[in-house]
C-alpha cells in the first residue's frame, strides 16, 4: 500500500508554485521463487520517497529522493535486494510562442 501527504500552493499570482510530496510505500510478505524454482516467503518492507518541485514562472526546478530512509533489506525476489537510496534532480524549462 501507499500512503501520500501532498503539499501544494501558488503564491504572488500565479508566479511561485512549490509542491512538496512525501509517501511512504510498503510492501507485504509474498510468495515468490528462488533460484531453485521453490517457493519462499520474502520479508515485508517499508520505505519512504520524498519529492520536491517549485515552479517560477515558466522554470520548473525538481528534486526526488526515492527510497530516502535507506532500507537495504528491501527485496521483491528471494536474494535480489532493490536498489538502496537514489537522488536525481534537474530543471525544466517550458517555451511558449
């Protein structure tokens, strides 16, 4: 399951636009198989995203923090654990004729 907390406003007519999204992702124990072909339970986990994004005018600057508290037992197969903290950020730039 999923749970979002979503913060959002637009400030100075429309100009500023800052949104802030937290969301917590959890993911329960599950049958799956190994390497053998056998079915094994994987254990449950729970993580946490963060992703920020303000919008000036027609510049959107974002930053996205996946994964943030840094679980490193997180596995979807038995032995294959996800990626551990991942960080990206950029600009965005709308041209308009």
């Amino acid at each position: 399951g999923r749970l979002t907390l979503d913060a959002h406003g637009i400030f100075y007519g429309g100009d500023l636009e800052p949104s802030l999204r937290i969301e917590g992702v959890r993911r329960g124990s599950m049958l799956a198989m190994d390497g053998t072909g056998a079915l094994v339970p994987t254990t449950a986990y729970t993580m946490a995203n963060l992703q920020l994004e303000i919008r000036i005018l027609d510049v959107r600057a974002f930053f996205v923090f996946d994964n943030f508290t840094n679980i490193r037992t997180a596995a979807d197969l038995p032995g294959r654990f996800l990626p551990g903290s991942k960080l990206y950020y950029g600009l965005r730039w709308t041209f308009r004729n």
